[in-house]
C-alpha cells in the first residue's frame, strides 16, 4: 500500500494530528480530505523520503474509529500493524 502524507490545509496546528500525518492507504479508495481525528480539511503532500521532518502519528484508536488501517513506526522502519 502506498504511503501517503498529509497536511492540513489551512496550515493550522491541529491538537491532535499536529497538522501532519501519515496513513497507508489502499489504492482505489477515495481522497481523504479531511483529517480522519479533527475533521479539518487535509491535502495530500507528495511523501519526500529524505524529508528529516519528524510526523506525529495519528491517535491510534481515534483512527480505528475513523475506520483507517493504523501502522506504526517501528525502530527499523518496518510498518506493522497495529
Ligand atoms: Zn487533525
């Protein structure tokens, strides 16, 4: 699944994604356009690999809610699920 970044599109900070997120999503699904935690309107970044920006990630459970697949980030930047 291709990893797509998020921002939120006012460039407010958002208390609970902190205006940036990642999400794994399925090819075929539609946009997102808004965040699936705050409700705020989103747009797609184009993901830079080199990007040294540090992405909050999504309050696990709030995302679940939202019906989002959730993977986390772990030390070897292996993404697994939740
Ligand atoms: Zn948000």
């Amino acid at each position: 699944m291709p990893l797509y970044e998020y921002e939120v599109a006012d460039g407010t900070e958002c208390k609970t994604c902190g205006g940036s997120f990642e999400l794994r999503r399925s090819l075929g699904r539609p946009e997102l356009t808004a965040c699936p935690v705050c409700k705020k309107p989103v747009k797609r970044v184009m993901s830079v690999v080199t990007s040294p920006r540090i992405l909050k990630p999504l309050s696990i459970s709030d995302a679940k809610k939202a019906g989002f697949t959730v993977l986390k980030k772990r030390d070897t930047g292996v993404y697994e699920r939740e």
